[in-house]
C-alpha cells in the first residue's frame, strides 16, 4: 500500500531561531525548556499514513496536535524533520510550489470553521477553486454540487453568519472536498458542536470516507470520537507520540500509565457493556469490581 | 539666561534648502501644483453646477438609504438649507471642493502607506514615529513648508490640508489590515491564497469598515484645517472665518463658525452610514 503521508523525525520549537535549537543534545534543549527559552510543541515525530487511512491523533490541549497538523501544511514551519505528503517533499517546496501544493494535494477543515464572513455560503465553497482561476460557471456549479453532498442545498446566497455551527462546519467540509484534493486534514472539526450534531457529523464523515475514500488525518481531543472514527490512533502527549496503535491495541495494551488512565473510563463501559450482554447473574460481580 | 555665545541657528540653512529645492526642482513643483489646481478647479465647477435641491436630495436619499431611520433623514436635509439662509451656500461649496480634494489626494496616498505598514514590520516601526509627529505637531507649521514650495494660494491650502489629514486614514487601513482574524487569514493561506490574494481576497474587504472610519476621520480633519488653511488662501468658509476674527465681527464669524459644524456633521453622518454597509454580515 502507497503511503499518504510520512513524517520523520519532525521537531517544532518555538523561542530560539531554528538554527539555535540544540537539537542533536537533549541535556542542553531540557535546560532551555526549563528556562522557558524554548517551548517544544512537537518532539521527534515520526509516522505514516496509508492511502485512503483515517489516521487520528488524540491529545488533550497543549499537547501539539494542532501545531503537528499545521506543521503538515506548514502553516507553521517545523524546526526539523521531513514531511512527504502525497509523494511530495513537503519540507523542501518554495513558496510558489508550496501554494500549489495547498491548492491541489491536501485540504484542512478548521475547528472554529475559517469561514470568510464577507463572502457567501457558495463563494466560500468555491473559495480554493476561486484562487486556482476556476472559471466562475464552473467553480459554482462544483461548488452547489458539494453542497448537495454535505446536505446544503439552497443556502447558496446565505453567510456564514445566517448558519448553526454544523452548518458552518458542512460548509468547511464541502469548501475542502471542492478541489478533490486526496488528503483531508482535519483540526478538531467537530469539537465546537452540541453532542447530538457531533455524532450526526461523525456518521457522516464515515459515510463520506467511505464514499471517496480520502486519507484523512484527523486530530481530536476526545477519546470516543478518535475510537469512532480512526482505523489507527495515536495519543499525543508533551508534543511526543505516546502510542500508535488501532483502537482496539491501545485499548487493550497501553503503553503507559498515561494512556492507561486515559483509556479506563472506556475499558470500564466496553466492560460493563460486555457483561451486559452476558446476562444478569454476572452484574453483581461488576458491582464489586468497581467499588 | 542662556549663554549668548552659545546660540545657534538653523534658520539659515533651512532657507536655503528651500530656495535649493524651489531652484532645481522648479519644474516638479510647476506640474505638481497644476495637477492639484486643475483637480481642484474641476472638483468645484462640478459643484458648483449641481442646483442647491439636488444636494438636499441626495443628502435625503443616501442618509435614508444608509440609516433607514427617518428622523435623522430630516435633520440632515434641513441642516444645509441654513447654511443657503446664512447666505454661504457658495462658500461652503468652496470649501466642500477643497476639502474634497484634500480627502481625495489623501486616500491615494494614505491606503497604500496603510497597506505598506501593515505588509511590512519595519514599515511600521518606522512610519509610526512619523504619523505621531504629524497629529502631534500644531496645525499652523504645515502652513510654512506649503507656503515656501508652492506660495500663496488654494494649491499649497489643499497640500496643507492633505498632510494634516492623512494620518487617520493610514493609521486605521494599517489597524484594519491587522485585526482581521488570524484564524481566516490561515483558513486563505491553507487553501493556497498568494499573498497578494490574501491583502486582495481577504484583509482588504474585512479590514474595510476600519479604512472606511479612517477616510471619515481624515474627512474631519480635512475640515477642521479649512479656516487655518484660509491663511495662505484657502478661500470659503475659513476665510469667511478669518475676515470676522480680523474686524472682530462676532455675528459674521459665528455664522460662517456655524457652517462649517453643519458641514461636519452631514458628512461626518453620510460617511459612517456608508461605512456600516461594509460590514460583513453577523447574527
């Protein structure tokens, strides 16, 4: 299987210039930590996603998820490592190659939406096409199109300001599919929605995977939704990969007490489920466990 | 006292400076000054030929359009009408031309400065100092270096009026282009907007309703300079002004004082309704 996306030994320190940073001795950047002169939000990073993967990175803030997913597309620029996505050396691209590769290979979905105020639901949909040159005719109609796909028909004339934050996150999902790019990166897309809408966009975003088979790398910081949807997950912590793993090994196995911890209200409802079905005699031991 | 020995002047050097600039670069300043008159003198035959009713309606119709509030539509019709009973209309549109052109020079040099400032860093921090320099310098020095280069007149009254009033509008385009929402600004760039684009697609049409309240401030003070800009011969109102001080014609004075507030305050209420429509949408 092809890989989508490679990441090798990817750093991201803010404080000192990139030359500065000690990377090759770690006694001397803990020191620098501890001065606060240089914040590490990613620490020796290195994963690969298959083509056509939902790869989920779980974390809780401040562990470096969304930096990781901006370093991606390098809306922020690493410090080190490499980034290959799509075949393409991330890391290496000038501007100008940057800016096509932004345009046509991947496509992130913002959590608090990145709508343009000023501009229609439609514009803002055909807004990355709009920025290719697409020409107008063909550019609206991809771009109702799309919005008959995430359930928007007919609020082509409306802004972002008219709409629930659902519908402004579906808008935020057509305006990435509308350049059919084959990766999705997508930035806690779901964090800001009421329960109920959540779970419906998360059914939706499986259909939709399944449907076009995008690789789709997805951060959260919610456990059951990076379980629902990831066919591996890794749990991030202090800007390192804690453990990378499907859902049911780091479920089953943790690496760490952390993950231990943060795993175990979930183990005890998959449990409790479980047992549940067993049949009623096997409730009682329950029960005593947890007490 | 100061020692005498010490004293110092630079008064001379300055004078020659000028006379150096006005000898070699006597040219430039001839085109300059005619671009601005001609500009000028078109501005206000443009004016003067609209009949007085036509300004009273347009002033309805934007204030009622912009506002939709039909008290405020009313006294801003009627505000004008006593500047006619003062028996100033023609003087007020003189003064409306020369701040008009004032404003209108002021723009295009102001969005660009403001566009530079907030593109570069170093723009900034170098431009600050100066725009605070200018707003805190009194008014009456930007007379001296206009009247040096270009003389007496309404040409080097408009170039005064345009360096007093510039500042707000480079300062609020420069603010505008700097507030608008980070997490846009990187929703354009992750979708592959040029930088270019982004200033074009983005910063330019949110950043409007600050560059707007910008022209407006420049407006303002476009017009408070008219009465110190009739000292080196602006004309309408201000020199109106000027007469009453000089023959201490407190009634005269008031009236032409008065006009100008009217003035101010229909443009001041025209511009900001204007600059509300730029706003993009909200709940």
């Amino acid at each position: 299987m092809t890989k989508a996306i490679e990441v090798k030994d990817l750093w991201k320190v803010y404080g000192p210039r990139k030359e500065n940073v000690p990377l090759d001795q770690p006694e001397k950047l803990s020191k620098m930590e501890e001065k606060r002169e240089a914040v590490v939000a990613v620490r020796d990073v290195s994963f690969s996603v298959d083509s056509g993967e939902v790869f989920v990175v779980m974390g809780l803030s401040g562990s470096g998820k969304s930096t990781l997913i901006r370093c991606l597309m390098r809306l922020v620029e690493p410090t080190a490592g490499s980034i290959n996505m799509n075949g393409e050396d991330v890391s290496s691209l000038s501007n100008q190659e940057l800016t096509q590769f932004r345009r046509n290979a991947a496509a992130m979905v913002f959590q608090h939406y990145g709508l343009l105020p000023h501009r229609t639901v439609l514009e803002n949909v055909s807004f990355g096409l709009n920025l290719k040159k697409v020409p107008r005719r063909e550019r609206e109609e991809r771009a109702r199109e799309l919005l008959s796909t995430v359930g928007l028909e007919g609020w082509d004339n409306y802004y972002p300001a008219n709409l629930s934050g659902g519908m402004q996150q579906r808008v935020g999902i057509a305006r990435a599919l509308a350049s059919d790019p084959p990766i999705l990166l997508m930035d806690e897309p779901f964090s800001g929605l009421d329960p109920l809408i959540r779970r419906e966009m998360q059914e939706e975003m499986v259909d939709l995977h399944q449907k076009t088979n995008k690789t789709i790398f997805f951060v959260t910081h919610d456990l059951d939704e990076g379980m629902r949807l990831g066919d591996r997950m890794a749990v991030m912590r202090g800007g390192s990969f804690v453990q990378v793993g499907t859902p049911e090994e780091i479920l089953d196995d943790p690496a760490d007490e952390y993950v231990a911890r943060f795993v175990q209200d979930k183990k005890e409802m998959f449990q409790e489920a479980e047992k549940e079905n067993k049949g009623k005699q096997d409730r009682k031991g329950l029960t005593e466990d947890v007490s | 006292m100061f020692p005498d020995a010490w004293e110092f002047s630079i008064a001379r050097w300055i004078n020659d400076f000028t006379n150096w600039l006005l000898t070699t670069f006597s040219a430039f300043f001839d085109a300059l000054s005619g671009i601005i008159l001609s500009l000028l003198l078109n501005i206000h035959s443009g004016l003067e030929t609209i009949p007085w009713w036509i300004y009273i309606l347009a002033i309805a119709l934007t204030a009622f359009f912009t506002t939709k509030k039909i008290g405020l539509t009313i006294v801003l019709s009627i505000l004008p009408v006593i500047v006619g009973l003062f028996g100033l209309w023609d003087l007020a549109i003189e003064t409306i031309a020369i701040v008009l052109t004032a404003v209108v020079i002021a723009i295009i040099i102001g969005i660009p400065l403001g566009v530079i400032m907030a593109e570069f860093k170093r723009m900034e921090g170098l431009g600050r100092p100066i725009l605070d320099a200018m707003q805190t310098m009194p008014s009456f020095v930007y007379l001296i270096p206009t009247m040096m280069l270009f003389g007496l007149g309404k040409v080097p009254a408009v170039l005064a009026t345009v360096i007093y009033a510039v500042p707000p509008v480079i300062r609020l385009t420069n603010l505008g282009l700097r507030q608008v929402s980070q997490e846009v600004q990187e929703a354009a760039l992750a979708y592959g907007a040029t930088r270019f684009q982004l200033l074009k697609e983005v910063r330019i049409p949110l950043a409007m309703p600050s560059i707007l309240a910008g022209v407006n401030q420049t407006t303002m003070m476009a017009l408070a300079m008219v009465v110190i800009a009739s000292m080196i011969g602006g004309g309408g109102l201000g020199y109106e002004v000027l007469v009453s001080i000089n023959r201490i014609d407190v009634g005269r004075g008031f009236e032409a004082g008065i006009s100008v507030v009217i003035l101010a305050i229909v443009i001041d209420r025209l511009t900001q309704g204007f600059a509300k429509r730029f706003e993009p949408p909200s709940n």
